[in-house]
C-alpha cells in the first residue's frame, strides 16, 4: 500500500499531522476511485473512522483529476465536525439516518461507504443497537438500489479462535457473541439479501481493529502503561491495523463490490500478544507494566491474508504504530478518551 507522497515519518507532530497521515490516499485508492463513476456519500462520518476516509476519498479524487463530489453525512451532534469536513473539501449533509423521510432526502449517490453503526453503549439499549445495525441498513439499501456499497462490518460475528493460530477467515461460518455482535451479524445478512434481491454489488468489510493513535487496542494499552493502571491479560491476543490503511482498503473495496457480497476481513498481518505489547511500551518508555487476570486460550482473531493480498501490506506496522505511541503519550497527545474494551468477552460494551 504505497503512499503517493512518499514515507512514513518517525514521529507525529500534532493532531493535524495526525489528520493527514490518516487520511493520505494510496496509490491504489486513487486507482479504484478513477475506475469507478459518480459521486461519493458517507454515511455515518461522524464516527472515529469517517472524517479521515472521507477525506482521503475527496485527496484520492482530486490525485485522479476529479472533480467528482464527497459527500459526508452525519447528525453532526459533534460540535466543529462539519466545519472541518467542509474545509477537506467534503460536501455536508445533516441527517438522521433513521428517520425515513430525511433518508430519502439524501441525493442519489452512485458510491455509498455505510459505517453507521452502535457497538459502545449498547447494552442497555439493545433496541436501538438492532435498529442501528440491522434495520437501517436495509433501508439504506432500498434507498440506494442503484449504487455500489461498501458497509463496514466487524471481526465480532466470528467465534474465538484459538491464540497462536490462524484467525478467522471469510469463509468460517459466524459464530456471534452477545446481542451487539448478533445484531452486526444481522446487519451482514440485510445486506446480503438486498445485495442479491436487488442485484446491489457490495462488499462487507469485517474490521479488527483500527489503531489511530488518539484511540485504538494499542492506544488503550500504552495509556495504561504509561498512568501505571493494570491490563486485563484475559485476551491474550489481538489484531490492529493502522486506521489509515483500514481506510485504503475500505476505499478500494467498492471496486470488487459483488453480487453476492464480496466480504473482506480488515487486519493486519501480526497476531499480537497483549503482554508483549505492554512490555515493549514499559520498555519504551521506561516504565513496568502492570497486569491482572491470567490468559485463555482463545480470542476474537481475523485473519487478514485476503485483504493484504489483494491491496498490499499496510504501510505501518505494529511496531512503527507503537513507536508513535509511545512518543504521542509521553509528550500529552490528544486521546478520545474511548476505550475499546478490546479485552471483554462477554460481548457487552
């Protein structure tokens, strides 16, 4: 995944370095956007992920020599957001998504990235989970039955895999755990029956997990290293990917959306070990990690093979993602404050 401007630097300077790290477009994005017509919507923006794939879609179009639209939609609740979207040179629209009439004012948009969602807050309000993850996206599709769309999934609807082994590939059958992965699961299976009923291409994108340095798996264990709070090792084992490479593969994927859905894992090719990784950020910045609990032997692993086969390996590994870390903590980096609970297995967030 080559970026076109070039290498990755040591450090990251700010949070606008950060923004246009994460939002620089691959050759390869800008490749699969030139290939395909029509303006860009992205629904659900507002998210961690959205602003930063939005512009990179709008940064790839204009490398293509497009004058094409990117549209972001969000209910912008978050103060700023669009303002900034607007000065990327992403096109705005206010919006809540599950009101019908307001979907349905949204212009046709030949490109649709779907990444409106709950996982965080859904216990407790599981009926706006389902609502979220599985009945708005088949209004979504009836909305858009003329368009190519990639919808963000995640790695959650698979079964625990063993640690030390392969995880879990496209083809395994799902296996979810609790109501927020159940509803993910249904999502997924609205999206394949518009997909064929409606002869939709589109491709599902199975995310585990997006670092970003302000929040992510990597991000929650170097804060805790650094403020001495005790790691869960009960999880024994993660994927990361860095988000801007999420967002590469992301955008690329319209290209081979399909009928039936083209489904993709989003990981990185490392199988990292949780006390490894603490220990290396205890070495980096001269602390000792605390730990709690004892590790089992399985945990919500995705194998990433296909993706990186087809798109190329990420542009950061974990260890260059940890070297930012842990410059970006010690130095009183911005955090979102959103932890991941990467380490629940229960299925409740």
């Amino acid at each position: 995944m080559r970026p076109i401007q070039g290498a990755l630097p040591d450090a990251i300077r700010d949070a606008n370095h950060l923004d246009d790290l994460l939002s620089e477009p691959t050759d390869g994005v800008v490749e699969a956007l030139r290939g395909l017509d029509g303006d860009l919507m992205v629904l659900g923006v507002g998210g961690k992920m959205g602003p930063s794939l939005a512009r990179m879609a709008r940064r790839a179009m204009d490398a293509a020599g497009s004058s094409r639209r990117v549209i972001g939609v969000s209910r912008f609740t978050s103060g700023g957001l669009d303002l900034q979207l607007r000065r990327w040179g992403v096109e705005t629209i206010a919006c809540d998504l599950l009101d019908d009439d307001a979907l349905h004012a949204l212009p046709d948009c030949p490109l649709i990235v779907t990444m409106a969602g709950m996982k965080f807050g859904s216990t407790g309000q599981e009926a706006l989970t389902w609502a979220m993850n599985c009945y708005l996206p088949a209004r979504v599709c009836a909305r858009f039955r003329g368009s190519r769309v990639a919808a963000f999934s995640t790695g959650n609807v698979y079964p625990f895999s063993p640690v030390g082994h392969r995880g879990a590939v496209e083809a395994d059958p799902p296996a979810p755990v609790g109501e927020y992965a159940m509803s993910c699961l249904g999502r997924e299976r609205m999206l394949e029956h518009f997909s064929r009923s409606l002869q939709m291409p589109t491709a599902i994108l199975r995310l585990n997990y997006a670092v970003a340095i302000r929040y992510g798996v990597l991000a929650d264990i170097a804060w805790n290293v650094w403020r001495g709070q005790p790691i869960s090792l009960e999880t024994a084992a993660v994927n990361v990917i860095w988000q801007a490479d999420a967002n590469a593969m992301a955008l690329q994927s319209l290209a081979h959306a399909a009928v039936p859905p083209f489904v993709l894992n989003i990981a990185g090719p490392e199988q990292l070990s949780v006390r490894s990784v603490a220990e290396r950020f205890g070495e980096m910045m001269g602390k000792a990690p605390l730990f709690r609990g004892d590790p089992t032997p399985t945990a919500l692993l995705s194998d990433g093979a296909k993706g990186l086969g087809l798109y190329g390996a990420p542009r950061a590994d974990a260890e260059q993602m940890m070297r930012w870390l842990a410059d970006w903590v010690m130095r009183g980096g911005e955090s979102l404050g959103k932890p991941t609970h990467f380490e629940a297995r229960d299925g409740k967030f």
